[in-house]
C-alpha cells in the first residue's frame, strides 16, 4: 500500500510541475466550488488501483483462511501395541551318557570271523563219442579213383548278320535281309529260327537261347 501512496504522490507532483503558475491560481480560486470534481485520467488511475488493492487484500484473505497459521496439526497417536506375554518354554533335562560306554559296547561286540570257501572245481566237459560218418574214410582204407567226365560240348550259335528290315505295323507282314536272304517270322537261316522282327533288330531262337541282333551288325 506504501508503494502505491508514493507513486499517487509523485504523479500529482509531476502533474504540478508541468502546469504554469497563472494556471495554478485559478485553480486555487476554483477549487473552492470544485473541489469534489476530478479529471477523468484519474478517476480511472484510482480505479485500477483500488482494483489492484482489493484484489490483493481478497488473495492474501483467502490464503490465510486456507491455511491459518496459528492452527496446528492434531497429533495423531498411535495405537499402543499389545505384546502377548511369551509362553513358558519347558527345556526337556538332557541325558548324559558317559564316554565310556561306547568303548565297552565296542569291545563287548562280537568280532566277525571270516571262513574261507573252499572254491568248486568245475565239472570236466567229457567228449562224446562221434560216430563215423559215411563219407569219412576208415583210416588204412584205399580210396576209390575219381572219374573225371569231360563236358558236353557247347552248341555254337552260326554267325548271322542283319542286313536290311522292312519293318510293317504287324509282325507277320514284316521282312528282313539276313546273310543276304530274305526271312520272315517263322523262317530259319542256318538252323537259327526267326522269331520276331522290329524296327530296328531280330530275335533269333537256337538250341532254346533266343537273342537279338541290331540292324547292320552281327552276333
């Protein structure tokens, strides 16, 4: 508030050093039947003020109402604790055993004694007697003479070459050149049966052994 009185006062002190003193004497001669009148600057300067001042004076009332200073906080005592008396603990009487004791039991207990087992003999495996089998000679027995037999001889297949094939959709309508003769299924060259003909190979069957020549080559 001592800060707003000096700076109302130092205004009204500037606001008079401008004015001439020819002014000023009117003013004094005037102010007698206008002195309740004041110019509109400040009117509203002193209405801002007082503004600022109530509301400040409004701020500082309601904090100290929030929290007044001279209340205190209640002290808040905690419940006692109740300790329950503790139990008697009966210790049972140890019993003690003199050292003696176990060296007496130690000497009164009976040594073990160790008898040695005599070990069993395994029973001896007796080899039976194996017959004489047939083929096995007698000994001071001759043995007869082996008779070696010579093996039959091989048919030899002849020689066949396969020299050209007309081969159609069918077997009975194909032909073939063989050592230049021409055979068909069925026909025989050299003792050797014809048996099939293909595009590109005959199957010949001899002696019960059937086996096939390509085209231009020979068996």
């Amino acid at each position: 508030m001592s800060s707003i009185l000096k700076a109302l006062k130092k205004l009204e002190e500037e606001k008079s050093a401008r004015t001439p003193d020819a002014l000023k004497i009117d003013t004094e001669i005037l102010r007698g039947g206008s002195s309740s009148r004041f110019p509109y600057r400040n009117v509203t300067l002193l209405a801002v003020l007082f503004f600022i001042c109530g509301s400040l004076f409004t701020y500082l009332y309601v904090k100290r109402g929030a929290n007044p200073a001279g209340t205190a906080a209640p002290n808040v005592t905690s419940p006692e604790r109740t300790i329950p008396p503790r139990a008697a603990v009966t210790e049972d009487p140890v019993k003690v055993v003199p050292a003696d004791r176990p060296r007496r039991q130690a000497q009164d207990a009976p040594v073990p004694v160790s008898v040695a087992v005599p070990h069993a003999k395994p029973p001896k495996h007796t080899r039976a007697a194996m017959p004489a089998t047939a083929g096995q000679a007698k000994p001071g027995a001759v043995a007869p003479p082996v008779v070696t037999v010579p093996p039959a001889p091989s048919k030899r297949i002849p020689t066949l070459r396969v020299d050209g094939i007309a081969y159609h959709f069918g077997s009975a309508d194909s032909l073939a050149v063989v050592n230049g003769n021409t055979v068909f299924v069925g026909a025989t060259v050299e003792g050797v049966k014809v048996e099939d003909i293909g595009k590109d190979h005959i199957r010949f069957s001899y002696g019960g052994e059937k086996f096939d020549v390509p085209l231009g080559k020979s068996n």
